[in-house]
C-alpha cells in the first residue's frame, strides 16, 4: 500500500467497460476522494455509460474512451491529453494494454492497476485473482483503491436519480401509479449466465395473474429484436431499448422489485435501493453471485449449478413473498 502523498490532487480513474462493471467502482472512487481531500476525481468511461458517471457525486470530470480497439494514433492522442491535464495519480480498475500504454505516455507519476496486460508499465500493482471468485467485484475495487492509500468503511452502493426522470415514461405506457410496478430482465450478455427465456416467458404469464400487478419489460437496443418475440401474447409494457441509462434508473427506482438474470441492471436496481431477485449459476467462481451478486440489503439471489434446475415457481414463490413483504 502507498503511503497517502500530499501531491496527490488530480486523480484519474479508468473503467471503460460495461455499465455493471462501472457501477460496482462507486465505492471505490468515493474512497480515492475522501482519502485526498480537495483532489479533483477525474473518470475515463465509454461514452454509453457517461450520463451514469455524471450522477456519481464524488466525480469532478469525465473522459470519454470507447471500449473497443483503438489504433496507435488514438492511443497518442489519449495521452497528450492525459499529459495535459497533469495528474498525479491513475487507477486502472480494468486492466487495459492501450490504458497502460497511454498513462506511461503521459508521464503520470503514481499508475495503480494489476499484473497484467501489460502491467509492467504501471508503478504499483497488484496480482488479479478475481477469476477466483473468493469476494465481491466492490471489495475488489476497494482493495485497489486501498493500493493508492484510499481506506473507507462506506461500501454503500448508490446513485443519486430524480425518480421523476421517469415521469414521461409513466405517461406514455398510462402506468398510473408505480405501486405495483415489476421489472423484468429476460436476458444476459453471456449465454453461460442464461436461465431460459421461456422460463421468463411463463414467470411473467403467472404474475400477471395478479391483476394489480403491472410489468414493465426492461433491455438495451441490442435485445429489442428478442423483445418483440418475448413480449407477443403477454400484457406487458415493452421498454427494451427505449430508455436511456439514467431513465431506466429512474424507473427501476419506481418500482417495486426487479427479476433478473446475472447483468447490469440488478447492480442499477441496487444503486437506487430497489430490492432485485437474481438468478444465477454458481459453478463458476468468477461468474458466481459471491462476486457479482446485488450488493446490500433486501435481495434475494436463487442459484445453482444448473440454470435449467432453477423451476418458474421457485422464482415465482420468490417474488410473491417479497411483493406481500414491501
């Protein structure tokens, strides 16, 4: 661990790839902030998740870095820009060759990150053994953020969202009251992390026997195509695809439970204090919910080796317990 450095007052912190990964650093970049009082906090993040960014309090700035292959001129821009801007202190919270290579270019003093892609141009790292699995993707984060010094006890997961940014999504869908409203994520980046999406399909039929009960179908534009198989017969709102990230925060934080799968949104769903049921498999260790589970209270995680093992009532049984406990 670095001592803590009077010098360190510009601070640059790099996590350039899905919105759920992002998310999970909060923690972490309120720890670098405390730690260095009046140091200015500085993000590199894709630009999907850079209205997200913009509502985390502890950051002062934002630099856009699109997660995808960059040639050896983008690279050099980056770092004259980084150069420019003369920080003191960079984190890579997700290990990256062309992120390494700029912040050496760029002649930043202290360069925190992990052994490996091309780790040894960093000043201070650490071995990754986050593909074991043994804790939570936000202590990892922290243990890093530890690296530069930055100790804190708030691991509070949360993202300051006006639930009113949400209003003109209720309008259009006439949900009326967001009393009982369920959000539904049929769907996951990685197939290996797939429960079946017709048993998402018959779990969304079931709790619409509660006719109290309203349904609104969330996704990215990516999963609008699969949205429209999903949703034909059932009497569901289809939102997949039409929200921004900061509106589906908004609406997550209207309503009253979220179901789904291992991805992005149950980690959204936790930053605005709604209670998630998750749906995992645990024969992965660096897949497994101990390291990407819903971070704090209230959640419930339903998991087992085999997704296919994982029955629609159990998942039902599940969510009509937590609804009659709100």
């Amino acid at each position: 661990m670095l001592k803590q450095i009077e010098q360190v007052n510009n601070i640059l912190c790099f996590r350039n790839d899905r919105f759920g990964e992002f998310l999970l650093n909060i923690p972490a970049f309120g720890a670098l902030k405390k730690s260095y009082p009046g140091s200015k906090l500085t993000l590199i993040v894709d630009p999907y998740v850079r209205e997200l960014a913009g509502c985390i309090d502890c950051v002062d700035d934002i630099i856009l870095w699109e997660n995808k292959k960059h040639s050896v001129f983008e690279i050099i821009r980056l770092s004259s820009r980084l150069k420019a801007k003369k920080f003191s202190l960079s984190v890579a919270f997700n290990p990256s060759k062309e992120f390494n290579i700029a912040s050496f270019l760029s002649g930043i003093p202290l360069r925190l990150g992990y052994d490996h892609k091309l780790g040894f141009l960093l000043t201070h790292r650490l071995k990754d053994k986050k593909y074991l699995g043994e804790r939570h993707e936000i202590e990892y984060n922290l243990e890093l953020a530890g690296l530069a010094g930055a100790i804190t006890e708030d691991k509070e997961l949360s993202l300051p969202i006006d639930s009113h940014l949400a209003d003109d999504l209720f309008k259009d869908l006439s949900l009326g009251s967001s009393d009982n409203l369920l959000a539904l994520h049929p769907w996951t980046s990685d197939p290996l992390k797939q429960w079946p999406v017709d048993s998402f399909s018959s779990l969304a039929g079931q709790l619409l026997s509660d006719k109290r009960l309203s349904i609104v179908v969330i996704g990215g534009r990516e999963e609008y195509p699969k949205s429209l198989e999903f949703c034909r017969g059932l009497k569901v709102n289809n939102l997949v695809g039409k929200t921004s990230l900061v509106q589906l925060a908004a609406l997550l934080k209207r309503s009253r439970l979220l179901i789904s799968g291992d991805s992005g949104p149950i980690h959204l769903a936790a930053c605005v204090g709604t209670p998630v049921i998750a749906i995992f498999r645990n024969d992965l260790p660096g897949k497994s919910p101990r390291r990407w589970g819903p971070w704090g209270q209230g959640h419930i995680v339903i998991e087992k080796n085999n997704l296919r093992e994982i029955s629609v009532e159990e998942v039902l049984n599940k969510a009509r317990e937590k609804l009659k406990s709100l």
